[in-house]
C-alpha cells in the first residue's frame, strides 16, 4: 500500500469518527434531565416508590424515600406519575420539570372484595356509607365501636356497657326484629361473622363499609336485614417496605357523680319519712313528740351507729372505696411493602385497659398477616389471617350496684358481711369491699383466616374460591372466696365455677365474575357464586363447692369436697347454611346503572318444608351531572339519584328451633329426659322476611368542595321471630313462633364541606342525622297486644299494634295531689293495690273517667326508649403542620327509665342513699314543687317513679367524643430518620349536655363511662 493510499484510509476514518461523535452529541441533545419532589396534594408529605414513567416509552423510574426522582426524558415526552391510592397524574415534559402534586382518590382501590365476591365500588347503587382509616383515628382508643360512633348516617351505637372488653348495641336503621338479630353481621375480610369486634384493633383497618338498603345487602341475604358492616383490614402497597408504629396512652377518671344528699341531709329525709306517714294515720298527734319519742328515742328508725353519723354529718362514699384512676395503653408495629407480583402487611400490636372500678381491665394481644402474590400472570393466590387473645377481668356486679346505693349513714368497714339498713343486714346486698374478692375473668382466643386463590383463564373473567375459618375459644371463670358473704349465706365455704366453649366457623365461598365494555359505552358486570357455611359450638360447664383453702381458687376445681352440690354439664350445636347468588350489573356511559340480585339460602335451622327462602333485589342509579343539558352547570361534580327494591331474610333464632329438645337426668339410677330450656318445638316457623325500599340522592359541588347524601327508606318486616310464653299448666314454658310484622320508615342526610382552603390553613366540617320510626301493624292470632312475651302485663317488653318496640308502660302523672284534690280522691271506689294518695303524693290520672284508678284501664303507653334523631358531626382545622380535631355525637328523643335513679327518689332513705332532687320534696310550706313528699308507711306504699311517668326520663344528650390536637413534624426537622413522625394529644368524653338525671343516658347506671386524657405517637420509616 502507498503512502497516499495510508493517508486516504486515516482520513476517511477520522471523518467517520467525528460524524458518529456528532450524531452521539446531537441525540444526546434532544434529551434532557427531569427531576423533583413528589407530594400529597393534602398532607404535603413526600411519596416515596411512586412509578415515574414517559408515555409509551419503556423509560422509566421511581421516586426515593425522600419523594424525589430524576429522569432523561427525550424531547416532547409526556411524564406519568402513577401511585396505589393516588390519582394518575401527567404532564408535558421540560427541563427540571420540578415539584409534583398527586390527588388522593376517595376510594383506594376500585375493587372491593366481599365474601369471594369481586366488586366495583362504583356499580353501587344502593346506600353506603363510609368510614376512613383517618375517621377511625379522630378517637384514640383501643375500641373499635367507640371509633365508628357518630360516623354514618343510621348507624346508631349504644355503650350500655362501658366496662373494658364489653360488646355494644348497635343498629342499623333502627330495630327490625323483637328478639332474634338486631346487632348487625359484620363481615371481615370477607369473613361473616356475628360477634367478636373486641378483638379487633382499630389500627388494623383500612376502611369500614355500612351497607344499609336491600341492593346493597342482597349478596348476604339470610344475614342481612340488621345491616352489614363490612370491615378491611390494611394492606400491602407496592413500593419500598416500611414499618409504621403508633402508640397512646390514656388516663380516665369519672365523668360525673351521682348527686345525693349527706349524713344529715338523709336523716332528716328519713325523719320527714316516718313522720309523714304517722301524721296521715294520726293527724290530731303531736308530730314533734313522734319525732323524740319513737323516731330519735328508739332504734326502730336509726340503728346508734346511723344517728351517730347523721348527726355529726359522717356521709360514707362507698364508691370511693372501688374507683381508681384509669390507665389505658396501646401499642401497634406494623411492617408492608410489596413488588410488581407480591405484597404483604404484617402487624403486631398490645393493648391494656385498667378501668376506673377497681379489678376491671381487659388486655389483648393481636397478629395479622394480609398477603397476596402472584404466582402466574393469571393466578393469584393471598391471606387474610389474624391471631387475636383478650383477657377481661371483671369487678362483681353487685360490688359497684351496691356501693351506688351503699348507705350513706353507715361506717365503711369490711368487718360486716352486707349492707345495713336501720340495723338490719341487707342480704342481697354484699360488702362492696369483701366483694371485690371474688375473681372473675375471661379469656377469649380467636384465629380468623381467609385464604383464596383467584384464576383469570380469559380476559374479564374471573374464577375465585375462598376458604375461610373462624375458630373461637371462650373461657370464663369465676371464684366466690369463703369469707364473703356471697359464699357464707349459703353455706357454700368457696364457689368455683369454670366454663369452657369453642365456636368453629367455617365458610367456603365460590364464584365466578366477568366484566365487559363495548363500544365504549356500555358496560355489564356478571356474577355467579355459591356459599357454604358450617358452624359447630361446644361447651363444658363445672361448678364446685366446699374448698378446704382459698388459694388456687377455680384453677384446681378437683379441691371441691360438696359432692351433693358439685354439678358438671356439657352442650354440642351445629348449624349450616347453603347459599347460592347471582348477580348482573348494566351501565351506560356511567350515567345509566343497573343493578339485579337473587340469593337463596337453604337453613338447618328450619324444618324441612320452611328451610329455603329466597332473597331478590333490584336497583338502579341516574348520574345526572353526565347529561348533556348538565355540562354548562361546572359548579357541580355529580348528581346522581339512586332508587332500589328489595327481599332479606333473618335466621338468627336458636338451632333447632322447630324441635322440642330433651336433655336426659340421671337420678337414683334412674334415666329421665326432660325439656331442654323448657322450649316446645314449633316446626311451622319459618324465614322473617324485610321488604325494603330505597330512595337516594348524592352531589358534590365546586370542585367537590362539598358533597352530601340523603337517602329516605321504608320497610315491612313480616313473619317476625319471637319467644311466645305458655301456660304452666302446658308443661312448657316458651315456643318460640312467628308473631308479628313490623314497619319501619326513616330518612337520612349526611355532608361533608372543605370551607376554606389555603397554602397554610384548611377548615373542614362534616357530620350526619338519621331519623327512623317502627310500628307495630300485626299480631300473633289477630290480637292487639302481646304481654311481656305472652301472658304477663310489664313495664316493658309489651307489644301494641300501632305503636313502636320499646313501649314504657304504667299510670300517667301529670303533678302532685294538692289538700284541694282530696275530695276527688276520697270519691274514687278503689285504689290500685290500696295505694296511698295524700297531698304531696304523685296524683294518677284516671283515663277513663270510672271513679276508680285500674291498671286494666288506667295504664297507658308512655313513651319509648327509641330516639327521634340522632348522629354526630366533626371538624377538622390544619394549619400548616397542627391539625386540630373535633369529635361530636348526639341523640334526641328518646325516653328512658333508670332503676338506680327510682330508688333515690323513693323518699324513704331506707333502701338507699337519697337524691339531691329530694331536699325540694313537697311540704306543707312547699307545695309549688314537682318532688313528692317524704313517706315511710308501715305496710303501705304509694304511686312511685318505677310504675308511673315520673319514672321516664328525657335521654337526649350532645357529647363532644373527642378533641384532639396533632403535631406532624416537617421533614426539615425528622430529615431522613423518619418518613412520617407525629404526636397528639386528646380529651375524650370533655363534655355531656343532657337533661337526663342519672348518671349517663348512653350506659345509665351500668359500668360508668369516663373522661380521658390521651397522649399518643405515630412514626414510620
């Protein structure tokens, strides 16, 4: 080769060097670098694993833990911000195209998954209603039902029973049944279940559904005429992993006291008593002489000790000898993540409450796991399980009943055995002291676990199967030492009673969905699925007497030495239910939705000619904000009108109802067999069934700023479940029998409004009322009322065509009996039970104008316990990083009667301590007062707050649940420690407005509720 040629080839390949090199820079060119920091639109907290990705390109990233990202994008990309939870966002690509901003969605995720059933959220078309993990969060407690008060519209709850552990009442949309199932069915993670919230931890949850009307509850159909609750537990999220910790701890001491009178306010009551009733057999006597004589001069009114203390004002507060200050903690560890197949959420947590009543606490421990993967692009398999113990130590009853009406004129001691009265033992009534003793406790176990596998062979359908189990274990034990006066009355010389029950649940859902859109427009969902569920629950019960020490209690119920007394029984019940459910959903372009369902259910708890019902349902949904004639209207987001139809049935008796059970003795060797619980079978009875009506309406407005929903409802409830009592002479004592149909109409409205919205400071207020009202409209065999179950006339349990559930019965007093209505009085023929009527007693009214006062004609419907409205509302203030929330629940119109309160206002003070009401009883110098007098008749009594509409008291009340003011700390100060790091602090319970005069009207005089002061931490990294 030449030298020129050598010069040629060099040249031509540094020319072909310099161009690649130029294409290189110019390709490069038309790239460029975009970067920033990804937030929540709401909280402002960075996002960390959020796919950043450029449009049809497989160019792509994600954002760090501290939210930022970085990306080459080419020129003319378009950036798209995708994250679980958030709505997708996109954006024309620049250089440092800077900070970004994703919109939370109102809901999650779109599916929902419900006893195997996979879902749209927006197919509903029935009423809903919601409540968020952050709702759940406004309250700190360890309660789930406290968390959910005052959240939905028509879900009314109700603490009777404060104690730590305790279940709740709680309705939905009212009362629908007389005596089996008025609680709701909760289902789970899928998983129906009936009792058991306890043992959930609130930390646990992602959200709560209320599904209240026949569409929204068809798919439960046997289960579901109280309402369904459904309840989802948290789970993974594709990202990074993170653990998360929250903590509180909480102080509680009582709310209020009950007001009664002192040492020597009560002595003279009882002096007024006694003198009162001696002047009306003896009114030419020397009352003062009466009073020196008899009443302070012997010790048939006042023991010594009693005139000893009222006299020098000694007032004994037995309560004081029983309450404590309240501890409450709770500790939760939680660890999630996930990839592009698998996610995973395990959680740990403890809690413990000491209540204020000494002995009273409950202590849980919690594990779960949620986990879901997928094994093959078309398959999917995933848990949902959880492992739960409760422990709750009781204080005896009768120690807290007794120390309320503990005398307040005798020396607290535990050298007496009871209560005592002008000298005189009360043996019902134990030392509260000895009494706190006894040791009672249960311990609950629970595993809860739904495993499912879910194939999707085609496009749009898909084939689940879910095996669920629920295995509960009880235990309850209790130990009356020998020294107590519960032990000794009986001569029992130590009580020890263990009771030992498992409940295995069982459930196999199957079902196969498939969805479709065509032409874009028209969108149909189908469902079929069939459920199997069995339960099977067995106990063993053990009572022991006669122990030779106290000391190991019943933990060694071997040492019981009575063989007379010592008893043992056992028990085994199963039930199954079959069911089968197909479903169809139609919309058009998301304006036009409709909804059809068909369930039938097959129950053991039937015979076999009643054992299948079947449970239709139909609804429909207009979006009317999609119209066209609607699109000049941009300050509304959505109108849509909702309207439904529908059948449920209730099953909820005992098994087998329909049979008439023996239960074999043995007894001088001799086999017997007698009626078991003294039920007669009735195989006639058959499914209740809830004909049900449903009318809604939702819209949000300017921007979604404000939203809103009402829904108006109306249901007949036929074939209703009851226990009907027998005569005696039958040799039964109940059967139990379809008696009743019940009608039931409501509305409902609830709201939410971002009022002010700003860089720094958002203001948002929310809240809901409910109002429903049930009637009687048919009665077993045609009859207008029903006593007390069959045959015996009551102050309550009464049914009356025409009139709602829980009727208050008795004689109607409008005021006291003045000198100027002797006459009147003097006239009548007859007195029920001869009781007395004298000027400053309660004054009846005669009804039917007879001349004589009867409970056959002179007893009237009173009022009822059910409440005209109720609901609860909140507000929600942020400034930049405090937030402060405020929590608020109420009910109005309800009346209710409280046995504690009635023995206060006897005005004898010789039963109990007396009520501070009493210092305005009637006098001859004060007889403007609506208090009776002071009476202690020897053999006689009168009209009195327990049989008379004195007796009813307006149980309308406002409670501010919570207030609660949260920390979150800027990232500027955590750095890159924490992701999330925040503290609060709460009051609980600060204030009660009522008109209802005894202790609380949600839990009367049961288990005190409290106010609580709660400090808590939340953290994740």
């Amino acid at each position: 080769m030449n030298k020129r040629t050598s010069i040629c080839l060099k040249q031509k390949m540094a020319l072909l060097c310099m161009l690649f090199f130029m294409s290189a820079l110019a390709a490069f060119a038309q790239n460029f670098t975009a970067n920033g920091v990804i937030t929540d639109s709401s909280t402002k907290e960075t996002l960390p694993g959020v796919s950043v990705t450029v449009r049809g390109t497989t160019i792509g990233t994600i954002s760090d833990p501290d939210g930022k990202f970085s990306l080459s994008v080419p020129q003319n990309g378009t950036l798209v911000f995708s994250y679980l939870g958030y709505k997708t966002f996109e954006i024309k690509a620049s250089n440092g195209t800077g900070n970004i901003s994703l919109e939370p969605l109102s809901f999650a995720i779109d599916d929902v998954v419900v006893v195997g059933i996979r879902m749209r959220k927006s197919d509903l078309t029935g009423a809903v209603g919601s409540i968020s993990k952050e709702q759940l969060q406004e309250i700190p407690t360890t309660d789930l039902t406290t968390a959910m008060q005052g959240k939905v519209p028509g879900l009314n709850i109700s603490r009777t029973n404060a104690a730590p552990g305790s279940d709740i009442s709680m309705k939905i949309r009212g009362t629908n049944s007389i005596s089996y199932g008025t609680n709701p069915v909760f289902v789970i993670d899928g998983i129906v279940a009936e009792e058991g919230l306890r043992l959930i931890n609130p930390d646990e949850i992602a959200s709560i559904e209320v599904l209240k009307d026949a569409s929204s509850t068809a798919l439960y159909g046997s289960k579901a005429s109280n309402g369904v609750v459904v309840i989802t537990t948290k789970k993974g999220q594709k990202g990074e992993g993170k653990v998360s910790y929250s903590g509180f701890v909480t102080t509680s001491r009582y709310q209020d006291r009950l007001k009664t009178l002192d040492a020597f306010e009560t002595m003279n009551l009882r002096k007024d008593a006694y003198a009162n009733a001696f002047m009306d057999s003896n009114p030419n006597a020397d009352r003062n002489a009466y009073i020196n004589d008899f009443i302070f001069g012997t010790d048939k009114v006042f023991s010594p000790e009693e005139l000893e203390n009222g006299k020098n004002n000694r007032t004994s507060d037995w309560i004081d000898e029983l309450t404590r200050t309240g501890i409450e903690q709770n500790h939760a560890l939680n660890f999630s993540g996930g990839s592009d197949n698998s996610t995973y959420f395990l959680g740990f947590s403890y809690s413990n409450n000491e209540g204020i009543l000494q002995k009273s606490s409950y202590e849980r421990f919690n594990g779960r796991i949620n986990f879901e993967t997928k094994v093959k692009p078309w398959l999917k398999v995933g848990t949902n399980t959880s492992v739960s113990r409760g422990t709750k130590n009781r204080l005896d009853d009768n120690a807290y009943e007794t120390a309320l009406l503990g005398n307040r004129l005798q020396t607290i001691d535990t050298d007496r055995l009871y209560m005592y009265f002008q000298g005189v033992a009360q043996m019902g009534m134990y030392n509260p002291i000895l009494t706190k003793s006894i040791d009672s406790k249960e311990i609950h176990d629970r595993v809860l676990t739904a495993n499912y596998i879910e194939v999707n062979p085609i496009k749009n359908l898909y084939v689940r199967s879910t095996f669920s189990a629920d295995i509960y274990n009880k235990q309850d034990s209790k130990y009356i030492p020998s020294y107590v006066g519960q032990s000794i009355r009986d001569n029992k010389n130590g009580e020890g009673w263990q009771w030992r029950g498992q409940t295995k649940y069982y459930q196999w859902d199957n079902s196969a969905s498939y969805e479709k859109t065509f032409a874009e427009k028209h969108r149909i969902f189908g469902l079929l699925s069939s459920s199997i569920s069995k339960s099977r629950s067995n106990n063993i019960s053990m009572s022991g007497y006669n122990y030779p020490t106290d000391a190991l209690g019943y933990k060694n119920m071997g040492m019981a030495s009575d063989k007379e007394k010592n008893n043992m029984s056992s028990d085994y019940k199963t039930n199954t239910l079959v069911s089968v459910i197909a479903r169809a959903n139609y919309s058009y372009e998301y304006k036009y939705l409709l909804t059809a369902t068909v369930r039938r259910d097959g129950s053991s708890k039937f015979a076999t000619e009643n054992k299948w019902g079947t449970f239709p349902s139909v609804s429909a949904a207009w979006t009317i904000s999609e119209e066209a004639f609607m699109k000049k209207a941009d300050w509304l987001n959505l109108l849509k009108l909702r309207v439904g139809y529908g059948i449920l049935g209730n099953q909820n008796i005992p098994e087998y109802g329909y049979l008439t059970i023996y239960s074999p003795t043995y007894n001088n060797g001799v086999i017997g067999f007698v009626p078991e619980d003294g039920r007669f079978g009735n195989s006639n009875i058959k499914w209740e069934k809830q004909k049900q009506w449903n009318l809604g309406l939702d819209a949000t407005v300017w921007n979604d700023r404000i939203s809103m929903s009402v829904d108006v409802f109306s249901m007949t409830n036929s074939d209703l479940l009851m226990k009907m009592s027998m005569w005696p002479s039958f040799g039964y004592s109940y059967q139990i029998a379809n008696v009743a149909e019940l009608e039931n109409k409501g509305i409902e409205f609830s709201f939410n409004a971002l009022l002010v919205k700003s860089k720094d400071f958002k203001w948002n207020v929310s809240g809901n009322i409910a109002h429903d009202k049930n009637k009687i409209t048919k009665l077993y065999g045609g009859v207008d009322v029903l006593w007390n179950g069959g045959n015996t006339m009551s102050r309550d349990g009464n049914l009356f065509v025409g009139n709602p559930l829980n009727t208050i019965y008795g004689f109607q007093v409008d005021r006291l009996a003045q000198e100027s209505d002797m006459a009147m009085v003097n006239g009548w023929t007859s007195i029920y039970n001869n009781l007395v009527v004298k000027p400053g007693d309660m004054l009846p009214v005669d009804l039917d104008g007879d001349g004589k006062i009867t409970a056959e004609n002179d007893m009237k419907i009173l009022g009822n316990t059910n409440p005209k409205f109720y609901g609860g509302f909140s507000t929600n203030l942020n400034y930049k990083q405090l937030t402060l929330d405020a929590v608020f629940v109420y009910s109005y119109g309800a009346k209710k009667t409280d046995w504690v309160y009635e023995r206060t206002m006897d005005g004898t003070a010789t039963i109990g301590p007396a009520h501070e009401e009493m210092l305005k009883r009637w006098t001859p110098e004060n007889t403007n007062t609506s208090i009776p007098r002071a009476y202690r008749g020897d053999g006689k009594s009168r009209f009195g707050y327990g049989n008379t509409s004195y007796g009813l008291m307006d149980a309308s009340f406002l409670r501010c649940a919570a207030l609660t003011l949260t920390y979150n700390f800027p990232r500027e100060l955590v750095g890159k420690a924490f992701e999330q790091l925040s503290v609060n602090a709460s009051g609980n319970n600060l204030f009660l407005v009522t008109p209802y005069k005894g202790y609380d009207p949600e839990s009367g005089q049961g288990y005190p509720l409290t106010r609580s002061f709660t400090f808590g931490l939340n953290l994740t990294f």
